[in-house]
C-alpha cells in the first residue's frame, strides 16, 4: 500500500525528480547500479545518493522520504520510478 502511494507521488513529480537527478553528474548512474549490474549500494553509495537526495528535496518535496530514516529501503522504488527503459538490463 505505501510502495503503491509512493510511486504514485514519484510519477506525479517524476519530470521534476528526473530533471534535478540528471543535473547531479553520475547519480543517475548510481541510482541505476543495482537495475544495470544486479550489483547491491555500498554503504558509502547509500549515503552519497542519500546525500543528493536531500539537496534535490528542497526542491521536490517528495524526495525527502528518501531522507530520512530507514530511506534507503525505498531507493529501489525511487530506481524503478525514474528507469527510462521498458526492458530491464540483464
């Protein structure tokens, strides 16, 4: 139900989100490794995209549940919301 809402908010703001992440020099890339590679974030990756997320969170108030705590369980939902792609990369 949560992930549902989420996502809901993150299509409705998506244009925004998506332009703000790909105005910060490789977090697209970063939010995309698990998606590209099947590889897991880092600890250091959780807290870099965290990071950005807050700064894109004063402008798109939606990204701030991404900031606080217990966030990074909910970033794949962030990947999934901005990923470009109708096939996902194998």
């Amino acid at each position: 139900m949560i992930k549902k809402h989420l996502k809901g908010l993150l299509i409705i703001n998506k244009q925004a989100v998506l332009m703000e992440v790909l105005s910060i020099q490789g977090l697209m890339q970063l939010l995309m490794k698990p998606r590209n590679t099947d590889e897991k974030w880092t600890r250091e990756e959780k807290k870099e995209i965290r990071m950005h997320l807050r700064n894109i969170a004063k402008i798109v108030p939606t990204v701030a549940l991404f900031s606080l705590p217990g966030g990074s369980f909910l970033l794949s939902i962030l990947a999934g919301a901005l990923d470009r792609r109708k096939i996902r990369r194998r």
